[in-house]
C-alpha cells in the first residue's frame, strides 16, 4: 500500500487500530456504504456509481470595466515590478482581492499577502491573446511563496493565488485561489475559466509548484473552501498516447486523499482563512484505517480508494458551504 503523499509531511498521523469497536462506527463513517463481506464484493471491489455531469462554469460577478484594464496590454514582457508601482494596478488588486485575514506565516491581510509575494523575484508581465494578463512572481521572501494575479481584459475578470508551505498544522504546500467576483462556496477546479486554468498550469511548472497540491479558494466572503480537484488525471487526448494506467490512477488516488485531508482541515477550523490546526481529526484516522482494510490490495484497489475517498470528501463539505 503506498504511503501518504509527501506533501504531507506535516501532519502528524495517529496509527489507526481497526478494532471490534471501531466497526460499530462503520455505518456513520462510510454513509451507509455496507462493508460487510456477505455483499458479495471482492475487497479490491469499488461500488458502482453512475457518472456525475460536470459542474456548470462559475458567474463572475461585478465585471471590471475593459477600459479599466486596458492598460495592462502597455506592460506586456516588463517586470511584474514595474506594473506593481502603477497606482492603476494596486486599485486593481483592491477590486481583486478579498478582505479577509490571511495565514502566511503570521495572520496578515491576503492583501499584504500577495504584495509581499509579488514583489519578490519578478516574472515578465505575460499577455495572451491581447486580453490574458498574467502578473507573477518566482518566489516570496519565506516559506517558499508565490504569487499570481490575472486578469482576463475582455470579460472583466481578476483571479489571483497564494501558493506557500504552511507552518501551522495545515495540509502542506498549499495553493489558494480568490477573487472578490466569486460568491460560490463549492467549487472545482473544471469551473474556473479554462484560459485562466492554462496560465496557472504553465505558471506552476515554472516556479515548480506541484502539479497536485492541496488548493483551497477564498470567494468575496473571505472565508476559504476546498478548489475540489476534478481532473480525471488518466485522460488524454485522442492523439496522444495514454498515460501508465497505475501511475495515473495513483495521482488521481493522491488527488482524492489530498482534498479530503484539507476538507477535514476546514470543516476543524470553520472555514477561517487563516486557520490552525495540528492533525486529522481521530474521526478521520479512523476512517481511513476502514477504507484502506475495505479495499484492499492488488488490482481494483486505487479505484476503491478514489471512489470511497471524493464519497467521503462531499459528505463533510456538504455542511461546510456556507
């Protein structure tokens, strides 16, 4: 069985004894998922579900005028130092970014945040399509920071992220986009504009963020909610060649762990932006120490845990969103 992703060095894990007990907790903790063999299902069985639609796309709102973002286009290949001392940017990140408390290091405004981010080693300014803005910095002064903001100049839009290595008990690297224009406090990440997704992607691979990190995202409320991973990571194009079967599986498996380790995170800490906590709740130990004995090994197994895990996920997200 493969251990827990790297990434998440900094939780401290109590062992998981499964006992005659702990099976009377089954019922509650698996949702009324039957465990017991009489079902019939091989151990590396996963049960059957039909496929869920996707997600609709997220309504920004609020757009920012175009002429208000227009000058962005004059910064294009310049340091994003240079945008940064432009009074018409700061009154942008002021529309962009909520207010709220923010933990990078210390409880700081997300505003001061991603200043202090954004000045640290600058990228060029990247613009796409005459309407793709892309302002980001290589690194932050500590914890590994980084920081983003972009802007699409046609709809009006401003997203921006925060990617660092907590040190506050938290599912660690972490990666929080926000934007004043969301509302929405359930969300994936299929339901951000795909252009803006492109642009993140090619920003993380060049400042070496993980491809599968844990991700939150931080709406006009200022509270911070799990940016479920959604991405099925054994798709591919048709052109392409697919992808190892057990290499793929395994991150789709680290991908449903990592949201369901921050989902446990924030239903602890009440959604607080700038939240403490020092390990999984003994619940959610104990949980997993039941999935893992339901599903297994051998070959099924990934696919049981994926499953099991993203049921787990929405059942304690579900009376979170608000």
């Amino acid at each position: 069985m493969r251990s827990l992703p790297q990434s998440f060095r900094g939780f401290r894990f109590a062992a998981a004894l499964v006992t005659a007990a702990q099976f009377s907790l089954c019922g509650i903790l698996f949702g009324g998922i039957l465990m017991s063999r009489a079902s019939g299902q091989a151990a590396g069985d996963a049960p059957q579900a039909p496929p869920e639609p996707p997600p609709p796309p997220v309504v920004f709102q609020n757009p920012i005028p175009s002429d208000q973002l227009a000058f962005l286009n004059d910064y294009a290949g310049h340091p994003a130092s240079h945008v940064m001392r432009d009074k018409r940017f700061r009154n942008l990140m002021k529309t962009a970014i909520p207010r709220t408390e923010y933990h990078y290091g210390r409880d700081m405004p997300l505003y001061d945040t991603s200043q202090t981010l954004l000045d640290g080693p600058p990228l060029p300014v990247k613009v796409r399509e005459g309407r793709y803005v892309t302002v980001a910095s290589h690194g932050g002064p500590y914890l590994n920071g980084r920081g983003l903001l972009w802007f699409d100049i046609k709809e009006g839009i401003a997203l921006g992220a925060v990617f660092f290595h907590p040190v506050n008990g938290e599912p660690t690297p972490t990666l929080a986009i926000f934007s004043r224009q969301l509302k929405e406090t359930s969300l994936s990440m299929s339901q951000l504009p795909p252009a803006f997704a492109d642009d993140l992607s090619h920003w993380a691979r060049t400042v070496n963020i993980p491809f599968i990190t844990t991700r939150y995202f931080i709406p006009d409320n200022g509270k911070k909610y799990v940016l479920v991973h959604d991405e099925d990571y054994c798709a591919h194009p048709d052109n392409m060649p697919a992808p190892p079967e057990d290499q793929c599986e395994q991150n789709n498996a680290d991908a449903a762990d990592i949201d369901l380790y921050a989902a446990d995170f924030m239903a602890q800490t009440r959604n607080a932006a700038n939240a403490t906590a020092w390990m999984l709740s003994s619940a959610q130990v104990t949980w997993i120490g039941l999935r893992n004995q339901r599903c297994g090994v051998g070959p099924g197994q990934l696919s049981c845990r994926i499953q099991l895990t993203r049921q787990r996920t929405r059942t304690i997200l579900v009376p979170h969103r608000k």
